[in-house]
C-alpha cells in the first residue's frame, strides 16, 4: 500500500496523548509551543464533506455525544429542485478525552455534490484549506503576534463514500485528489449497515485498490518500523488495515440488561450498536480522532501540509510566479 505523500516527505513521529501530557517547556522539539494552550483546550478541527443524505449530520451527533446539529433539515417540497450551494458551516464544541479538553470545531459541508457544479465545490473546499492557512501565515509573520489568534487549520478531511458496493466514484476520487496535499483526508464508508459482511469486506478492498492506483494521498497511519515502538507499529497497521472505516450513525439509545445505555440502530430483524467493534468500526474511528491520532493529525498538518503550502508560498512569491490554484 502506497505511503504517499507521507512517505515522500519528512517523517512526522507520531505522538499520543500520553507522551503528549508528559512535554515540558523545555522540550525543544520544534513547535513544542503549539501545547501551551493546553489548559484552554487544545483547537482541534475536522471537516466533514459527502453527498447529501449520506449521514453527516447523525454522525457529527454520534461523534460529538450531543445533538450539535439539528437532526434532518427539512426542506420544502416546492424548493427541492432549486440548486443549493454549497456552504461552511461550523460548529464549535467544548471536548474532554482522558481528562484534556478540546477545542473541538466541525465544519460541516451542506450541498456538496448536488451534481449540479462539483467543479466549484472542490475548488471552494481548496480555497476554504488554504485560506486557514494563509492566516496563520500571515500571523507567523507578523512582527507583533496576536495573543488571541486562533488557529482555525483543518486537521482532518473525513470524506463519507457512498455505500455502492463498487468502489470509487469519480466524484470521490476527484475530490479526494485535489485535497489530499493540503489536508489529512481519512475516507469513511457511509451507512455501512446498508453492506452485508461479504459486500463490505469486498468494498473496502476495492475502495483501497482505487485509491492505490489513483495515487489518492490519504491519511494511512504512517509509522516508521524501525524508529516507532512496537505498540505504535502494531497500533498503525491495525487500524491502516481498517482504512475506509466504516461507520453507522445513529441519534436513538435503549437501555443494555445491565442498565448502561446503547446508542443503536433498530431493524425489524435486529439491531446496530454503534459502539460495538464487531458492528462497524465508529468506536475505532472516534478513539483515533480525539484521542490517540489527534497529536499525530496535528503534526501533520502543521509540520508536512502547512509547511510544504509555505514554502510553495514563499518561493513562489521570490520568482514572482503565481501559485497554482488548487492544482
Ligand atoms: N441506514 C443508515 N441510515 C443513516 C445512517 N446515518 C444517518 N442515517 C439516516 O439517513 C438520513 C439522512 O441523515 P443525515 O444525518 O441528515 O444526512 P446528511 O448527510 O447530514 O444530509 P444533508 O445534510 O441533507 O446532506 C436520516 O434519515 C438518518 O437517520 C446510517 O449510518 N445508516
Ligand atoms: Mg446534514
């Protein structure tokens, strides 16, 4: 499986949260400074794009443990045909994992991929990507820093796949390709429960097939065998073996035997438990995004996507050549 573009690129260790707890001041590793707003929570964003209907909405709820957003926007029958466009909208939610609070923003997608100009929407999604990096820019260089600058830099793309059964559509596969350098793009397979066993088994396979071949740059858990200890390894090519994650979504609970709550999907025939391993793999997704890979998908972005946009940047400005916009 290709490691592209991390491998190609400055290997960023991957950190956890306990490793994390433990910096000091001292450290010297570069941008240790980013933790220092610890206590106030640490900023952490991820945005969240796919076809309408496919469930962004129920999943942020899942996520966020609370109805962030509201559960089904209902549009009116005579407006339906009318094109929608595309918007940002975040949403900003206060966090706590292993006792570390979070600043956690989602910025939700609403009208991508209507079919109506895809075109525009990749290309406002690119802008959206470099625009938060344009201010931080221009904040690093600022001669006088702005205590109360915040970081608004998306730290993960968590792009919903249709549940075909075929693999990728093009729509997918542009998408993805024209973020991927810009963006920690984890691919998630959507409304999962809508796949038998066997079907999901051989969709994911051929999600990752196309993505190998179309070269997407995807976040895929990189570690290096011989400078990571052996758990991080061991933990990577686990969950790089689940990559696209598939997750179910749901709002409803019920009451388990011994009297803890179940957040499930009802069907006639059984039910989905959204926490449940052996169901789907949102537990697995969840744990990794706010916990054990949250430090990991920061460092990326700062210390391989950011970076590689300043520099393209700057030297761009030095030969006077404009930057390829969202090449
Ligand atoms: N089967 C199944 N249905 C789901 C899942 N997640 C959400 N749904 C249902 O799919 C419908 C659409 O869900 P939303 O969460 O509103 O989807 P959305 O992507 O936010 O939709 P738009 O904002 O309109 O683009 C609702 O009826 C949900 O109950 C899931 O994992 N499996
Ligand atoms: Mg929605």
């Amino acid at each position: 499986m290709p490691i592209f573009p991390y491998n190609s690129l400055p290997k960023s260790p991957t950190f956890h949260f306990e490793k994390f707890q433990s910096y000091n001041s001292h450290q010297t590793r570069p941008g240790s400074h980013r933790w220092k707003n610890a206590k106030k929570g640490l900023q952490f964003t991820v945005m969240t794009v796919g076809c309408p209907g496919l469930g962004r909405t129920t999943f942020i709820n899942t996520l966020c443990e609370k109805s962030v957003l509201p559960a089904v926007e209902v549009g009116s029958p005579e407006t339906a045909h009318e094109e929608q466009p595309m918007t940002f909208k975040p949403y900003n939610v206060e966090m706590e994992e292993d006792g570390i609070k979070i600043a956690f923003t989602v910025i939700d997608t609403p009208g991508f991929g209507n079919g109506v100009n895809n075109e525009e929407h990749f290309k406002q999604i690119v802008h959206y990507l470099e625009s938060r990096y344009e201010e931080t820019l221009a904040e690093e260089t600022r001669i006088k820093r702005n205590p109360k600058f915040k970081d608004n830099r998306v730290h993960a793309l968590l792009y919903f796949i249709t549940p075909t059964g075929h693999g990728l559509r093009e729509l997918d596969i542009k998408l993805m390709k024209r973020v991927g350098n810009r963006v920690n793009v984890i691919p998630i397979i959507a409304k999962s429960d809508s796949l038998t066993v066997n079907e999901l088994r051989d969709f994911k396979k051929r999600v990752m097939e196309d993505i190998d071949q179309f070269r997407i740059p995807i976040y895929n858990f990189p570690y290096d065998a011989e400078e990571d200890d052996e758990e991080t390894v061991e933990e990577n090519k686990e969950l790089r073996n689940l990559l696209p994650f598939a997750i179910v979504g749901c709002e409803e609970e019920v009451m388990h035997d011994d009297g803890s709550l179940l957040r499930v999907r009802n069907y006639p025939w059984g039910r989905v438990e959204i926490d449940n391993t052996e169901h789907c793999d949102f537990a697995r997704l969840r744990f990794m995004l706010l916990n054990s890979h949250l430090s990991d998908l920061k460092e990326i972005t700062h210390d391989i996507l950011y970076e590689n946009y300043r520099t393209e940047k700057l030297s761009d400005e030095q030969t006077g050549e404009p930057m390829a916009v969202d090449a």
